[in-house]
C-alpha cells in the first residue's frame, strides 16, 4: 500500500512563485493567502513545519476566521509550537492595525443606491489594466460597502470565474448583497454571451442564498456598462 507519508519541503526548496515574500514582490499583496501574510509575520516555523503550514494550522483552529484570530491574546498564541513572544506579538499587533484602519474607515463607507456608487468604488481597481479581473463588492444589509474582492484575473480577452468562489467570499464577508463587476480591456462594453450566462447563474444562486445581486458592471475606458441599468437582472 502505498504510504501517505509527505516528505516536508523547506519554503527556501519551493517554486520562487510559491513563497510568500516572493509571491508578494512578484504577483502582489492581494495575491497571498490569509495564511501566506501570517507566514510573512512569522518569518520561520519549526523543524516539521513550514512558517505557512504553521500560519495554516493556527487559522484552521480559529475557523479560518481573522475576526476569531484578532481576540486571541499574546499568551494564546503561546499554545501553537513554533510561536513565541516576538512572533506572538508581530500577529497581534499586525490584527490590531487592521482593526484601527476598520475603524477608521467605517465613518467613510459607502452606500450603494445607484451603478455609479458602484462605480465610484471601482474604478480605480481597473485604471490602466490591460487584463482582465473580475471583483465583487460586498454589501451589508444597508447596502453599505464592506469590502472588495478580487475573485479572478485573466488574459487580455477573458477571464475564468467560478461561482462558487464568488459565494465562498461573500458567505465568508457575511454578505448580505453583492455588486458585480469585470472589465473588457478591448474596449467594447457590450456583455459577451459567457458574461449574460455566468450573471445569470450568479443571479440564481443568490436567491437560494439569500444574497441579492445588486448589479454586474463592465468596465472600460473611463466609463462602463450596467446591467442593472438595462433591466438584465
């Protein structure tokens, strides 16, 4: 039979793409994985265990929940081998930033009403790209913006996007609606037959879910298309 025993792999042996510092510097912040930035604070983790399977396994026993890992305590941290008092307080104090900028930002969110809110809020997610990406904003129940989400990036001329991982971020973010939106580096904002499909099924989904779909916008050259605006939802 064969064994299920996996050989751990230094993160120095990994692809140059699959390490965090340098999937940062390559790819970008918003390309890592909550489990990824944690590994960055870490810096190192034991002798069986890399700084992301480190990062990995205390977010798995927090439910893969930052809300549920920012209550825990310099002493908790103490409990996971491989974490001591300087690594202990690098999270802490990396979670309590992230808290004072929520707080901070919570006077300035804004609400939805119209596509161009919408809009607003994106558009400077899709200056000057020439590929496709695929965002959603989730809302709450008033509708207000809680976050941004990238959900895929693509070539030039498409991108893949999986509904299911649209649900997954916005289950995840308690979303109560969601706005959607990509961009059509060509130029040309009339929606494709693929993206009249996928909102289609977006749209539906959603109501099993009780998530309603507030809009799907097209972005190109300083201006967009909206489908809400043309009676497509």
């Amino acid at each position: 039979m064969e064994s299920q025993y996996k050989p751990h792999i230094s993160i120095n042996l990994w692809a140059e793409g699959d390490r965090p510092r340098e999937k940062m510097l390559i790819q970008g912040r918003r390309s890592l994985s909550d489990a990824e930035l944690i590994s960055i604070l870490i810096g190192s983790g034991g002798k069986n265990e890399s700084a992301v399977e480190l990062s990995r396994r205390i977010l798995n026993e927090n439910g893969n929940n930052l809300n549920q890992l920012a209550k825990l305590s310099v002493e908790d941290f103490f409990s996971y081998k491989g974490i001591g008092e300087a690594k202990a307080m690098a999270i802490v104090a990396a979670l309590e930033l992230g808290r004072r900028r929520d707080e901070t930002l919570e006077i300035k969110k804004k609400q939805i009403v119209v596509s161009k809110d919408a809009y607003d809020e994106l558009k400077s997610l899709y200056m000057d790209l020439n590929h496709e990406e695929f965002w959603i904003i989730i809302l709450n129940q008033a509708n207000r913006v809680q976050s941004k989400q990238l959900i895929s990036k693509g070539g030039r001329s498409s991108t893949v996007v999986d509904a299911k991982m649209v649900f997954e971020s916005a289950l995840q973010n308690k979303a109560s609606a969601i706005v959607l939106s990509h961009n059509h580096p060509s130029g040309n904002l009339t929606p494709s037959d693929q993206d009249l499909i996928l909102t289609k099924k977006l749209v539906e989904g959603g109501k099993l879910l009780d998530i309603k779909i507030l809009d799907h916008l097209i972005f190109s050259n300083n201006t967009y298309y909206s489908f809400s605006d043309e009676g497509l939802l």
